[in-house]
C-alpha cells in the first residue's frame, strides 16, 4: 500500500466534491475502501505486461465465435 493514504475527512470532502455527500459514520468506511482500491490498482499498475495484446485484439487462428 501507498505511504499516502485517505483520511476518513478526506474521503468525506471527496464524496462531498462529487456530489455525493456521506453521513458522517460513513467516512471511515469510505477511506478504507478507498485505500484499498487503490492499493489493488497501485498493485495492477507494478505488472509488466509486456507485449500481451489488449483483451479486445483478435489474435490470427482464434475462433470468431464466443465459445471458449
């Protein structure tokens, strides 16, 4: 995880900057989630993908279908 993290005040000012006001026993809950999601997607950002093809590129020999 980041050394920078949300505070449940942050998280509220946010909320609030997005239009979504919390009620005030909200914004713990809200932090933590909010520094776990970003914890996963600072955890996503770390992978070396290389040259793997986006998810939406055919690759030549696949099957047109869905099936998998």
């Amino acid at each position: 995880m980041s050394a920078v993290e949300f505070t449940p005040a942050e998280a509220a000012r946010w909320a609030l900057r997005a239009g979504l006001p919390l009620e005030s026993e909200r914004h713990a809950e809200v932090a933590a989630a909010a520094n776990h999601i970003h914890a996963v997607v600072s955890t996503l950002r770390e992978l070396d993908f290389g040259e793997t093809p986006p998810a939406t590129q055919i690759v030549e020999g696949q099957a047109d279908d869905a099936s998998l």
